[in-house]
C-alpha cells in the first residue's frame, strides 16, 4: 500500500514539474507590419530585435487572427476562449466581463499555477482568476501612470508606463512560490493612441523616411461606401495637438488643416523635467514644419503627419520591445528559459497608413491580424512559421493542453499544439469575424468568414456585402462581391460564412 501511496506522489510530482510556466507578453494595437520577423517595408526599421529573437528561437505564425478587431472584446476571448457572441463581452463599453463565466486563468489557478496580470486590462470588471493583479484603469497613460491595486485604491507610479508594466511583473516573478509553475500576463498600453514614446526613445527615427503604404491616400472606390465615412483618417481625423504632438500654444495663430479637438493630456500628466525633453525634441522640429507649412500641397501636409505619427508609433514600440528584452534575460539568468512558453502576441492589428488610417476595427488584414510569435523549448522548432490560421479563441485551449488540463467542450477555440508541432491535421479551412461596436471612428458593424484565399462579410446596418480576392487583391482594394467570375466562391464562402454562424451558435443580426 505504502508502495503505492509513494508512486502516485511521485507521479504527481512528475506531471507537476513538468508544467510549463507561461509568460503571456502583450501589447495594444501592434500592427505585424511594425514587427521586423515579419518582413515587408518596414523591417529594417522597425525596432523589434528582442521580439526578432523570440521568433528566431520559437515560431512565428504569419496567419494569427482575432475575432473581433477591438480591444476588451479580443481580451475576453483570449480569457474565455470564446468568441464575443458566447461570452458576452461585444464591445468596449458596458457591464463588463461577466466574471462568473470559465475562465483561464481560473483554470490554471484551480490546477496550481501562480497567476498575476500587469498592465492594459480593459474589461471594466476587476481581474478574477489571479494571485496578484494590477492594471491600468480603462485606457492608462503613458507618463506618470496611475496602476489599479486589488484593494481598490489607485496609486499614481512615476516614470514610463512600458518600463514599468514590465518592471512590476519580474517583481512578482522574484517574490512568487518557485515550487508552482506560473501564468504571468504583463500587458502594454504601446503601441495604443496617443503613441507617446519614452524620453529615451524620441530621437530614434531622426533623419529617417518611413515608407508609404501603397493606399496611403486610397479613395476608397469599388467598396462600401461606409469606408469613406470613417472617421480614422490620418487627414481628415488625426488631431494636431493630441495624435500629432504639434500644441496650438507652439503654432502662434498658423492655421492647419485638419481637426484638432483635443488638447493633449498626456503632456499635462508630465512632470517639468520630461516635459524639457519633450519640447527640446517635438519644439524644433514643429517650429521647421510650421515655417513651411504655407507652401506645402495638402498631399505633402498628409506626408507629413503620416511620418509624425509612423516615428512615435515606432518610438513605442521600442519600449515594448526592450520589455521583451528584459523579460528574456530574466529567464535567461534565473534557469527558467527550458520550462517556460513564452507567447508575445497584441490584441489586434492596426492601420499603419494603409487606406489611409490608423485605429483598427476592420475585418481587413491590417486589423484582422494579430501578431502571434511563440517559443516552447522542446516543442517549437527555432525559426519555424506554421502557416495555420489561428485565431485568439485558441489562446485559453493551448494553455490547457500546455498545463496537461481538459479542455471543457464549451470552449469554441482548438489548441494550436498541434501547428507547433508541425502535426496539424484537419485544421480549420475558414474563421468567423464579428465587430459589434459603433461609435468611435464610424465604423459599421460587420459580420465574415475568412479562408486562405477569400473573404466575404456583411454589413447588416446597409445590408451589403463585400467579397476579397486575398491572393489578386491583397491590398483588398476592389469588392468582388457579384462579379459573375467569382459567382462560384461567393456560393461557397456565403455557405460557409452561415455554416461557420451555425457553428458557433451565433445569434440573428440586430
Ligand atoms: C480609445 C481611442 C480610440 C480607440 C479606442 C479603442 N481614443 O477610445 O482611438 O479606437 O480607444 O481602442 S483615445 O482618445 O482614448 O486614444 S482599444 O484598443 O482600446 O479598443
Ligand atoms: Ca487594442
């Protein structure tokens, strides 16, 4: 009997040792063209060498979607590995997550594991499910950052919000119980508006041209015509003081063209000395703009924001990048590098430029995809790139699977171990997309399917449907919706958009 007894703990030990720790590193609205592993335009100036040498070591999925292209709603599906219709988080406002509902990191509590969550939160109800918590609340800022602490105080910590998101999770990691495997999320605010870099990085870009994306001043034809009334134009709608940095107050009555409705908080929130650099840096460079302003064309005033905006969206990314750095080294240097999966991936994608906009929302490539880059010694090949879709309801299974857990059936993702191991079989052929939030930006609802060649979705509120060719028309410049070459596709995609909707358990369009 004795025997026994000690046989099975010594089993239990055996699977307890070998869980993996999982280190979740996150950011807010970073587009994969900004991420040099993943080629294209920008990779030899995009500054991503740690998140490079994350994807070197493990694999790097260029077909990585969400579900829902905006922030809360893709977080709660990462936490419930459901899409948005099943777990009732739709769109940024409202109740909150319901916090009664399965959820992963509860999981992995009830199997053992240390888990905390720093940084960007932004489901409106407090973290459930975690040792330790402490997150921003709604949005945050960058300078000066006040972090939400579990007993719901708020505390105001001074500095870079990146560094010290960072900073806060390997402090958990010192003090944690070395005898549990652990689940850390250490979650960005970078790259989101309003793209404010660290002092340290502001000069970065200097003297550089960042290319153009083709569609920088696309005039929106042959598509919905609720593209050209959306409201993310880096002409018509990137605000000069807070998405620019060009402050009424340095423009002495010069007239631009363009919005400028907000103020600039963020500058407010600085401190005297920060603020010194800050206009050392933003000061000259403004005051050259506003002397030539007078005589530059509309098209080259557009440039311009459009290089503003390209340096300070890359300024932040460089922060988050040195936290991927930093958080490496500390694997590296405490022995924890074999047993621990290390996943940086952000919450949707984002316009950098392209159709000339930022923000996201869209079911179009730029915002439909996440970046996914994944290192799990002894599973990941170094270097590999399954070329899979994945979408972001896989996240909560393929941390189960990691943990040796069941996956319960309610659960509408498929953990993508499998992909990593180069053994997918039967894997998914289509994914389901949903944007549910109006408002903001002025983009419309819409509903679609995706397969590795096409994509179609519906826009219930004119009742219209759009259709991509992704392999002729990439840029997705041009609806194919009717045209009578693609009759056959439109069929089979309009099949599989409803069949997808069955699937899932999707509810009617309101
Ligand atoms: C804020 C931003 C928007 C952005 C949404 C959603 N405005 O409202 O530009 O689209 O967040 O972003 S800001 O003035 O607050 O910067 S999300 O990533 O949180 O969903
Ligand atoms: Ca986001």
């Amino acid at each position: 009997m004795r025997f026994f007894a000690l046989l099975s703990f010594l089993a239990a030990s055996f699977i307890h040792a070998k869980q993996p720790n999982i280190v979740f590193l996150f950011s807010d609205d970073h587009a994969l063209r900004s991420i040099s592993a993943y080629g294209g335009d920008l990779a030899k100036i995009a500054p991503t060498p740690n998140i490079d040498r994350l994807a070197a070591s493990g694999a790097i999925f260029k077909n990585s979607f969400c579900g829902n292209s905006i922030c809360g709603p893709s977080r709660a599906t990462i936490l419930t590995g459901k899409h948005s219709h099943k777990n009732g988080f739709l769109r940024n406002s409202g109740k909150g997550l319901d916090q009664t509902q399965w959820t992963v990191p509860k999981a992995l509590h009830g199997a053992g594991y240390n888990t905390a969550v720093f940084g960007k939160w932004h489901l409106i109800s407090d973290p459930v499910g975690f040792d330790h918590w402490e997150i921003l609340p709604g949005q945050g800022s960058y300078y000066n950052p006040v972090f939400l602490q579990m007993d719901g105080s708020k505390k105001k910590f001074p500095g870079y919000c990146t560094d010290i998101t960072t900073d806060k999770a390997i402090k958990w990691l010192d003090g944690r119980d070395p005898e549990k495997p652990f689940f850390l999320m250490c979650q960005h605010k970078a790259p989101h508006r309003t793209f404010a870099p660290a002092l340290r990085h502001l000069k970065s870009f200097d003297g550089l041209t960042i290319p153009e994306p083709p569609s920088l001043f696309d005039d929106y034809a042959n598509r919905s015509k609720s593209l050209s009334e959306n409201e993310m134009e880096i002409d018509r709608h990137f605000h000069w003081t807070y998405d620019a940095k060009v402050r009424k107050n340095e423009r002495k009555g010069i007239e631009l063209p363009g919005p400028d409705r907000y103020g600039m908080a963020e500058y407010g929130r600085m401190n005297a000395g920060q603020k010194k650099e800050w206009d050392a840096h933003f000061g000259p460079e403004n005051q050259a703009f506003l002397k030539k302003v007078g005589s530059m064309s509309h098209k080259e005033i557009v440039q311009w924001k459009y290089q503003r905006y390209m340096k300070n969206y890359l300024g932040t990314v460089k922060a988050v990048d040195d936290s991927v750095g930093k958080m490496l080294d500390y694997l590296d240097k405490n022995g924890l590098t074999e047993n621990t999966i290390v996943i940086y991936a952000s919450d949707q994608g984002f316009y950098l430029g392209e159709h000339g906009w930022y923000d996201k929302r869209w079911m179009f490539e730029e915002s439909f995809k996440m970046p996914f880059v994944i290192r799990w010694p002894g599973v990941t090949k170094a270097g590999s790139r399954p070329q899979e879709m994945i979408q972001n309801i896989d996240y909560a299974p393929t941390f189960l699977e990691a943990a040796g857990l069941k996956i319960p059936a309610e659960i509408q993702g498929k953990s993508i171990v499998p992909t990593l191991k180069g053994e997918a079989k039967d894997w998914r052929k289509s994914l389901y997309y949903s944007y549910y939030e109006k408002g903001e930006h002025n983009v419309p609802q819409h509903f679609g399917v995706r397969t590795e060649t096409h994509k179609l979705f519906f826009l219930p509120g004119s009742d219209e449907w759009q259709m991509f060719d992704l392999v002729n028309d990439p840029q997705e410049m041009k609806s194919v919706y009717r045209q009578p070459e693609y009759a056959k596709v439109q069929e089979e995609l309009t099949k599989e958009f409803h069949r997808l909707r069955t699937h899932y358990e999707a509810p009617p369009f309101k």
